[in-house]
C-alpha cells in the first residue's frame, strides 16, 4: 500500500492551486515538464471542457488544455521548444492562452546545444554530422530570442540542455567551456539563463566558476546518469546565480524510454521517490530562506504522475 496520497480517487485542485500561488508568491515557482498529458484528467483537467459534438476531441484538449493548466500552476517548462526554432505566430497563440503573471522556461533549441547531431532517422541527412550552429549566439538572438523578446517578462529562464558528450564532441571540460563562456557572455541580459550538463564529470568547480562569471544558473537535474539531486546540491559553490533552477525528471539509473514504458499514461505514482522529494523541499526551504526565486520542474517520469509528485512538495 502507497498511502492516502496515493490511492485516493481524489484530487483537490483548487486547494492545489492556492497553495502553489502562495509559494510562488515567495518566488518559489512549481510547475511540470510539459502539460499535454490525457492522464491528468480528474486531476489537473476536466474531460468535459474538450467535448465536441458530445465527445472528446483530442486535438481541442491539446490545443487549448494550457489554459486550464494555468488554473492550477504558475510555471510551466515548454520542452517542444528544443525540437524547433517556433515561428512568431506560434509564440503568440501560446502567450494568449495564459494570463499575463503565468510564467515558461523554454529549452533552446537543440540547434544551438547539439554539437553532433545523433544518428536518428529524424536528422535527416545530417545524422552523426557536426551541428555548424553549435553555440551560436547570433543564430540564438536572431531565430529564437527575437520573436520571443515580446513576451521575455513571461519567460522566467532559457534552458541550454546539453546531452552527454564524448570525447570526439569535447576531450575535456576545459575544451567545453572554452566554448562555452564566450557564447554566455554574448547572449542579451534581459533574460535568466541556465546550463543543464548530462556529464557528470563535468560538475567540476572551473564549471561552476564558469556558471557563476556569467550569472548563469546550473540546472540541478535528475538524470538517469548523473549524480541524485543531494549530491549535486552538497557540491560547493553549485548555486551559481541569484535563482536557482531544478529538473526532476527521473530515476537514477533508468533510461528515459523504460520510464516512459512504465508509466504511461501518467495516471498514479508508480514509483515513490522520497528522497528526490527531499532534496527538492531542501531546494524550496532555500530559495525561501535566501528570498530568491527557485525554479522547479517534475517530470512524469520520476515518479509516475507529476501533479501528484507536485502536490506532495505543496503540502504545508
């Protein structure tokens, strides 16, 4: 038996809601890894709100289902953005659904994080090709940072997610940060920054240093193959900036597409993770001791269902 946080049918939403924006209010801002889960209903959405014709419509929930996330959460990570360089008219229809205080994190475009492009048939003819827009600054402002620049007081932070490299991407850490800090010190200050690594020899302290000259945030991320979040959290000097950025997205030690196998739909925790859980309410006890903005993402992954993941870290 899980408990009663996890086997009851129900879900207290407004009560969700109340408690998220009181913390966000003490700029604890809590939210998800994306938001167009069909195995929300009866938690964060209602199934009734996306009938046509007297039944469900799927493409009017994905369409319009932000708005009802809003209701609940004041944050929400738009991972869609790594796969894509979105178009002007695209940013707008986004920014309309929600109301002018709910705030994003947007992953930047893998055009500008990917140094190799994988060997997926998505790529194309540049599968297992060097990426000629690898942390390109100009290519950010122009393509991404320009049509967003209208909405950049919604955007709490720009995420630069980088995927594990190998050797042939970068010999050593000083190689990347060789590349590195002159892109950070190029990029416009009006928006929050944060550098996600999926190596983890690279939490090293000329990597913090590095972060912290830039006033660019490390993101504490929960990763099948980087250390658990306390360990990350109890390096010196982690915190590189004044608001912190945390990711919960899985398990150590479980490859995202078993997680995905295991707990799709998204319906129920699946899979407890108490002590993710405590080092994100070390995280939120910080950020409200240090008054500084944390932002923090779960995942569906993690634990099975992240609104219920959520809800535990929002209990008084």
């Amino acid at each position: 038996m899980l408990g009663p946080l996890f086997d009851s049918p129900s879900f207290d939403r407004p009560a969700l809601a109340e408690r998220l924006g009181a913390m966000a209010a003490e700029k604890v801002l809590i939210g998800t890894s994306s938001w167009k889960y069909e195995g929300w209903f009866g938690q964060i959405y209602a199934r009734e709100r996306y009938f046509e014709r007297g039944r469900f419509s799927k493409r009017r929930f994905e369409t319009e289902c932000l708005r009802e996330y809003a209701e609940t959460f004041p944050i929400v990570c738009g991972d869609f953005a790594f796969y894509q360089f979105p178009e002007p008219e695209f940013w707008r229809r986004l920014f309309a659904q929600v109301p002018p205080g709910f705030q994003f994190a947007f992953k930047v475009p893998e055009q500008i994080t990917c140094k190799i492009f994988p060997t997926h048939p998505r790529y194309g003819s540049t599968a297992g090709k060097e990426n000629e827009g690898f942390l390109d600054a100009e290519l950010l402002k122009q393509m991404f940072l320009r049509p967003l620049w209208p909405y950049h007081r919604q955007v709490a932070v720009l995420i630069f997610e980088f995927g594990a490299f190998s050797r042939r991407s970068f010999p050593s850490l000083p190689a990347f940060l060789d590349r590195l800090d002159p892109f950070l010190a190029a990029l416009p200050p009006e928006f929050r920054y944060a550098v996600e690594i999926r190596n983890p020899d690279y939490l090293a302290p000329e990597y913090f240093r590095g972060l912290r000259a830039r006033r660019v945030a490390h993101v504490f991320n929960a990763w099948s193959k980087m250390p658990e979040l306390a360990v990350q959290i109890a390096l010196p000097d982690s915190v590189t900036a004044e608001f912190t950025v945390c990711r919960a997205l899985l398990r150590r030690g479980r490859a995202y597409q078993e997680a995905v196998d295991k707990f799709a739909p998204y319906t129920e925790t699946q899979d407890p993770n108490p002590e993710a859980r405590q080092s994100m309410r070390l995280l939120i006890g910080r950020a409200r001791e240090d008054r500084q903005f944390l932002f923090l993402f779960v995942n569906n992954r993690l634990e099975g269902n992240a609104p219920l993941t959520v809800l535990s870290l929002a209990e008084p």
